[in-house]
C-alpha cells in the first residue's frame, strides 16, 4: 500500500522532518531525505499494527475488508 508523506527541512538542524497527512500523529525524522523515509515506513508499520484486544466472554473478533 503507498501512503503520501510530506517531509520538510528542520531550518535549526538541517534534518528533515516527515509526516503521513494521512496518520495523525504519524512523524518522523532523519539527518537526510533517504533515512527520514525509511524511518516514516517504519513509523507507519508500527501504527497500522494492531494493538491486542481482550474480548468480553462469549464476544467473537472478525476482519472484514473495506473497498
């Protein structure tokens, strides 16, 4: 799946921030442009991924697939 992402340069330090308009909160960095997309796909795996779910007794889980 492809995210857009918008990176900017950081005018104090030179490093370049990147965040995912998509993902609020989804943001990272890196001292170049290559290691701040590497470190945003990162950053966006780690937020797709789910968080565990303790179920209630006798509630079932299911996945279904939008679009």
């Amino acid at each position: 799946m492809k995210w857009r992402v918008v990176l900017e340069s950081d005018s104090e330090t030179g490093d370049r921030a990147v965040w995912c308009p998509e993902l609020p909160g989804c943001v990272s960095a890196g001292e170049t442009e290559e290691e701040a997309l590497e470190n945003i796909k990162e950053a966006i795996a780690l937020y797709l991924e789910p968080n565990p779910i303790e179920l209630k007794s006798g509630a079932v889980l299911r996945e279904v697939s939008v679009g």
